[in-house]
C-alpha cells in the first residue's frame, strides 16, 4: 500500500535533463513568488469588503452566513491538512514496508472516519441557520417582482397601505422585513450579499424569505441566475435606513409626484406626455398611468437608474433614454435616439426633479 502511495509522487530518475532544465529555470527567477504572491494576496482580500460581499455584512442573516462560510472553510483546511499529512508521512518517514493491517487502518481512519466525522459535524452547525431567513417579518412586507430586467417593488405596511417603487429596496434597521418574490416571464435569483442569502424566484410561484439590516448603509443587490441578454445589468441599490427615517421617506414615497420646478423640467414634461411614456410608466398626480414599466413617482430620489447600472444624473438620465437598447440589450423599454440632445437633457432634468 506504501508503495502505491509513493508511486503518486515519483519521479522518474532517468530524466536528468528535465530536472536540469527545471533548476536552471528556478535559478534565473528566484524571487518570481515573492513578487507574485504579494499582488495575489491583495487580490484575494480585496474580495472580503465591498458593497456587494458577502464577507461584509451589515444584516444578521448575513453575519450567520459569513461565520457559516469561515467555519466551513476550517473544516476544508482541517480536512486537507490530514490527507497531505498522509501523503507526506507514508511517502517521506514512512518509507519501510507497511502492514496490509496498519495501511487499511489509514485509508479507514483517515480518508473515511475522519472526514465524514467532520462534515457530519459541519453539516449539523449550517442546517440550523436556513430557518433564520424564513422567519416571520415584523409586520412591513416588500413584494418584489423580477422583470426583464429590472425590480417592481411594492411595500405593504402592517395597517395595509401599499407604496409601488422600483429598482431600489429601503429597509428600517434592527426590523425583520419579509419579502415576497414573484417573476412572470423567467426565472430570476433575488440576493443582496450583505444582507443575507439569495432566493429563486420562479414563474407562477411566491417565494418567501426575510432580512434584517443591523447597521445602515447603501448596499448593492444582484440577480443571481442567469436570466438572459441583460442579466448581469439587473442590479439593484438598497440602503438600510434608521426606522425612524425610514418612516419618513415611506411617508415621501405615498405621495404624488411634485410638478416641476424649472423652465427645462417644464419642456422635460411635455415631452414626456408628448412622446407617450405614459403608456408605460406611472407618475401619480399625473395623466401618466402606465402599469408596464417602472414607476416613475418619485425616481429622482433613488440612488441609481437603469437598475442599478447609471448614476442618477441628469446626463445619464438622457443617455439611458437615448441609447437604452444599446446599454441594457434586449430590454423592453425602446431608445428614443430620434430626440435631440437639448430634448433629452430636459427630459433628464423633469425625470430627476421627481424627488
């Protein structure tokens, strides 16, 4: 058994030119792993802040998942320290002739006892913690519906009261919020990485799950299955927010759009009405009414638009409209590249002014 196992690390003695060549090789670049090593390792580290990582959270879900994968990764490194050590210990001190009885002791021991005794281990700590995010929320609940390709959210309150947004989840911190995730054209995957784990959302299913932010913040959130053309431009901003004014910007996203407040917001809107966006969209307190696109109320004030992918910026608001199909591939919305720019920049400003 001894012999097969050092028969894995042999090598053939004949072949004096190629270890020649190999040590000649290693002599004229005898700091290459120091100077590779330094930049990979700042690489890797990079990846554990961010707004969209998991081993930044900032929600209670979050934390238990980020001690879930450092506890997971332990047991890896545990369980590959003891198969190395094994190959090390028969193939360089143990090198003598190897009972049939002792060599199955090994193979048992160490490659089939210890290991399933770890991961049993491993897998009674995780099970526990998925019933965190199915937990009952506190009373708000936020319907969230996958698009092609963006987010419609609805807030429902405890006394019944519904707020339709877009492209943005707000939370109240140290509140357990309950979502419930549809789709009605393909498959999707809601996740905010910092707040906790991600969920399917499936064609004529409601999913259910629940999130508690613990710090405040603006965070990212990311569909996390393949969905088509513009999948990896369906993105999502989310801010958890003080309860307190989280309850006052609720109370600012029921009302109605505030009109316009400047002679190019002004042009802004007649085109708008003009150019029949409210077939699509809906800005309450307007003739606008659309039900298929984004509710457009109060988008000046979201962080992001496009879902996620443009600052909310009158000029990008202006080059979305003008090079839509260009920006996110396949998305429903038409590009308006026929308007000149002086018209886009005005629809930019009313767009924006909607606060």
């Amino acid at each position: 058994m001894s012999d097969i196992l050092r028969m894995s690390f042999a090598i053939d003695p004949s072949d004096h030119c190629g270890a020649t060549r190999a040590g000649h090789h290693r002599a004229r670049r005898p700091g290459r792993a120091r100077r590779v090593l330094p930049p990979l390792l700042i690489v890797a580290l990079a990846g554990c802040q961010g707004r969209q990582s998991v081993l930044n959270p900032i929600g209670e879900d979050a934390v238990d998942l980020a001690t879930l994968f450092w506890v997971m990764l332990g047991g890896a490194v545990v369980l590959w320290l003891l198969v190395t050590g094994l190959f090390i210990y028969v193939t360089r001190f143990r090198t003598a002739e190897m009972s049939r009885r002792w060599a199955e002791a090994l193979i048992i021991g160490g490659g089939v006892v210890f290991p399933a005794t770890v991961l049993a281990g491993l897998l009674a700590y995780s099970l526990p913690l998925m019933a965190t995010q199915r937990m009952a929320g506190d009373g708000l609940v936020v319907h969230v519906t996958g698009e092609q390709w963006w987010w419609r959210v609805v807030y429902e309150t405890p006394e019944g009261a519904r707020v339709v947004s877009a492209n943005e989840i707000r939370l109240p911190v140290g509140e357990r919020t309950a979502f419930r995730l549809t789709t009605n054209q393909m498959i999707h995957s809601f996740w905010i990485p910092a707040l906790g784990g991600k969920t399917d959302m499936i064609p004529g299913r409601e999913n259910v799950m629940s999130l508690k932010p613990i710090e405040t913040g603006v965070f990212r959130g990311q569909c996390a299955e393949f969905c088509g053309a513009s999948h990896a431009l369906m993105a999502f901003e989310v801010e958890a927010m003080a309860p307190e004014a989280f309850e006052a910007w609720l109370d600012r996203e029921a009302q109605d759009a505030v009109p316009p407040a400047s002679a190019a917001a002004e042009r802004g809107a007649a085109i708008f009405a003009a150019e029949g966006c409210g077939a699509c969209h809906t800005v309450r307190g307007t003739d606008a009414i659309g039900r298929v696109g984004p509710d457009l109320t109060h988008v000046g004030s979201r962080h992001s638009i496009g879902a996620g992918i443009l600052p909310n910026q009158v000029e990008a608001i202006a080059d979305w409209i003008q090079r839509t199909e260009h920006l996110k591939p396949e998305v429903d919305m038409p590009q308006y590249d026929h308007l000149s720019r002086e018209a886009l920049l005005d629809l930019g400003h009313y767009l924006k002014g909607l606060e």
